[in-house]
C-alpha cells in the first residue's frame, strides 16, 4: 500500500504551495518510498540493459520525489525535487560520505576535491581556491580563444568535423596549457587512453565486491594502471621541476604548490600541500575538467547546429563583439568579452540543462539518520540526479525543448534554485565553475562567429547520450562546417 505525503513547507520553513512541494508516496508496508523493485528489473534484464540516464528519469515521472529502490543490495534514495536537494547537498551534508563512485575512484584520483573526506576536503578546498579566483582566472581568457583558433583553423570549408573528438583536444590543451604552463600534444594519446578508461569504470562501482573487483587482473583495471602510471610521470615531474625553480609562472600548478593556509597550520597540518596532495588535485583537474567540458561543448554545438535560428543570433552577438572596428575581420577573445556575451552564456546553459556533464550527484550516508520521518540507514545511497530534474516540467514546460530564454535573469528568478544545478551544490560546488562557464562561451563564440554549423545530411534529430561517470554523446557527433560570412558594415 502506499500513503502521499504532500508536505508544504519549505527546508527553511516558508510556506510552499502545495503545487510544487515534494510529492512523496511512502510504501506502507516498509516505511520506504516506492520504486522501482529490484527482482522484476532484473529478470526482464533491465539493470542491465537501461539507460542509467532514462532510468532515473522514469522514476522521478512514476514515483515522485523521492524515490527508493536497490541495486544488487545497494539501498538508494533518489532526489527529484530541489527542496530535497538542498537538504540532501546542504543542510545534511554532516551525515554523508562521497558517493560509491567517487569513494572507488580514490584509486585513480587519489584524496583530491573529488573523493577526499572531511577535514581534508575543507582543508584542500582552502588551498586550491585561490588557484580559481575571479583574478586568476581571467588571466585564461586569451589562452582558450587561441586555441579555440588554433583548432579551427584547420577546419576546411563545407568539410565535416567530429565535434566531440575536437573538443576532447581542445579542452586538454586549454587544461595543459592552464594547469602545467605547458603543451600537452605529446601525452596526448596517454591522457585520452586514461580518461577512455576511467570513464568507463561506473558499473564496477555498483557490483558486489567491487573493492575486490579493483584487484582482479581485469583488461580494463590494466587500462587504468597503465593509464594512470603515464600519468603520475608526467605530473611528478612537473612538481618536482617547480620545486627547484618555484616562480610564479601563472598556472594554477604554481598557485597550489605556494598556497599556505594559516588555520591547518594552527590544528596541527602542514601549512603547504605535499607532493602527493598536489598530485591528486592535478590529476581530478586534468581528468575530470576537460572531459566535462568538452562534453558540454559537444552538446551546444549539435543543439546550435539542429537550432538554426539559436545560432544565427548568437552567432550575430560573437559577431558584433569580436569585431574588429576598423578591419573586416575578427579578433581573439579575452576574458573581458565573457560579460559581453549574455546570450551565448545562455546557450552554454541551457546546453548544460538538457546534457549536464555530472548528470547525477551522490552521497553515501555514514550513520543512521531521520529524514522527513523516513529511516536513513548507514550506507545507503542517496543521489540527486541533475538529467531527471533538468527535465522536470514544472520548471520546465515542455523540458526537452531546446530554449535558452529560460536562463534570462527573469526566468531565473522564477525557479526555485536548485531546480537548476549543473555544478552541484553546497561545500562540495565545483570549485572550477566559474572557469568551465568562461571556457564554454569563449569557446562557442569564436567558432560561431566565424563558422556555420548543420548536421550531415540524414542526421537524425535526437542524439544518442552515454551516461558514464560523465554524460557523453554515445558515439561520433559529426556536423559540417561552413566559412560564416561578415555582417555589412555598413
């Protein structure tokens, strides 16, 4: 049997409208929300052959907003609604432990921003945020804008380009040039073949055992030593080169190996980080902010292909700030231009609202607690997933249409907060958002001002995704590129 809770008032305690409060349905005979049950989902082969991505979506339709299911004996509460986000990311954040997948990535990522547990977390939270100040990071802008140029001006014209692969490269050269001061071209094939790799490493977490899993002389556990040995050379010696010469050469490799931080000092902690600390913040940086941004990128640029009239006007806003006044031509992009460029900051938007590249957030509960009279046991999942909750309607109407008016500062205003979160919330906020969302629409408007993007020819209208530790397109994304010709400057 099941009994709907409809509760009105908000975690801060204002009043809802009962419209748009969480729905939760509570199955009586467990005292658990309903979902989706385990054995009926594995006979037809479901958990097996379902979309990760789909899944979560179809229960936050059928079940509600709060949703309780098992995978091979792993309990997890899923989140639909952004009250219960909040509490889930924010007001409850002392309960939880990362989620299973950032727990088993410690293995490759070591105790970086992504997998370390309090009071590390908060103390490499410290040292790394200058690394990503509003200052330091402004210095990036001419960086990105020219390779972005760089990049397509080996396109040719009316040729086809597979956008993903681009922006796989482009993005790791940005990351190399922006994190080490340094070209990357030559671990190039070691890099891709790691992320390759770890990227597909997602169902090993869910497995029983997976811990023992890790050990086995699996080809893909081989993939990841081997790609993550490559890469501990590389980065090592980079530290140890900036060790004997510690100038500030303007990276963000630079800003943590001279951060300090007085309070660790103060509570007994090295005042600096070590090597190996150094070494997982550069790896989460280069593994996980390339891949999520160039998987963004991928996404905008087959919606503004297949949107036409989207990318003509974005394509004039690039146009008319890239301008050079006195020549036609265009210039490259600085960091100033981000401001300038309203429209396109909404496109990167609402590209990260219909395919956010951390398409879900999890935690894992390390004690036992009440939440909203439900019975939290330790070690149960709960996962807040951003495709399903982008894709809600009632924040959304008609949610799968691409639309980036829904990100203007008065449609904004009109959605509750964490109705939209592509960065995740709370002490654990991507601390590289402000560069990803700068990176994003420098990128996209020096290629629209100066290219035209349309699909091959019998392309279809929908693109396939692969919902992995990120959201990536399920296979090539191919679009033909056109030489964009200058506005009348008359």
């Amino acid at each position: 049997m099941r009994t709907q809770q409809q509760i009105g008032c908000s975690a801060a305690g204002l009043q809802t409208d009962t419209a748009t409060a969480p729905r939760i349905e509570i199955d009586t005979r467990s005292g658990m929300p309903v979902g989706p049950k385990f054995w009926p989902r594995l006979l037809r082969g479901d958990v097996f052959r379902s979309n990760g991505a789909d899944f979560l979506r179809a229960n936050a339709v059928e079940f509600g907003d709060l949703v309780y299911f098992q995978n091979f004996g792993v309990r997890v509460l899923q989140c639909n609604h952004p009250e219960l986000i909040q509490e889930m990311l924010v007001r409850d954040a002392g309960h939880h432990h990362r989620g299973l997948v950032m727990q088993r990535s410690r293995m490759v990522l070591g105790e970086g921003l992504l997998t370390s547990e309090e009071p590390l977390h908060m103390r490499q939270r410290r040292l790394a945020q200058p690394a990503f100040h509003r200052e330091r990071i402004a210095a990036y802008g001419e960086v990105i804008g020219e390779f972005a140029r760089r990049m397509t001006g080996q396109w040719t014209e009316a040729g086809v380009v597979e956008v993903h692969s681009e922006m796989l490269l482009l993005a790791l050269r940005i990351v190399g040039k922006t994190l080490f001061d340094t070209n990357v071209e030559q671990e190039v094939e070691s890099i891709a073949e790691a992320v390759d790799a770890f990227m597909g490493f997602l169902p090993l977490a869910f497995l029983p055992m997976s811990h023992l899993i890790q050990q086995l002389p699996l080809p893909l556990m081989r993939r990841i030593r081997r790609g993550q040995e490559r890469l501990d050379t590389l980065i090592y010696r980079m530290i140890a080169e900036r060790r004997a010469s510690p100038e500030d050469r303007g990276d963000l490799l630079s800003m943590l190996l001279m951060a300090t931080d007085e309070e660790s000092q103060e509570q007994g902690y090295a005042e600096r980080m070590t090597d190996r600390q150094v070494r997982d913040e550069c790896l989460t940086v280069l593994l996980a902010g390339h891949e999520t941004t160039a998987n963004a990128l991928t996404f905008a640029l087959w919606l503004l292909a297949t949107h036409p009239e989207v990318q003509q006007r974005a394509a004039a806003e690039a146009q008319q700030v890239l301008k050079n006044p006195s020549q036609d031509s265009l210039r490259g992009v600085s960091s100033e231009d981000y401001g300038r460029l309203p429209y396109l900051g909404q496109v990167f938007a609402e590209a990260m609202r219909l395919y956010p590249p951390v398409w879900v957030t999890a935690r894992t509960a390390a004690e036992e607690y009440l939440w909203r009279g439900i019975r939290v046991q330790r070690g149960t999942i709960l996962i807040a997933p951003q495709y399903a909750v982008h894709r809600d309607e009632r924040w959304y109407p008609e949610p799968d249409r691409f639309d980036p008016e829904r990100f203007t500062a008065v449609a904004k205003a009109a959605r509750p907060r964490l109705a939209y979160f592509p960065f995740a919330a709370g002490s654990r906020q991507c601390i590289g958002e402000g560069l990803a969302r700068m990176e994003g629409v420098l990128i996209l408007a020096t290629i629209l001002a100066d290219w035209e993007l349309t699909p091959e020819s019998g392309a279809g209208t929908a693109i396939a995704v692969q919902p992995a530790i990120t959201l990536r397109p399920a296979g090539p994304v191919k679009l033909v590129v056109r030489r964009r010709q200058m506005p009348d400057s008359r």
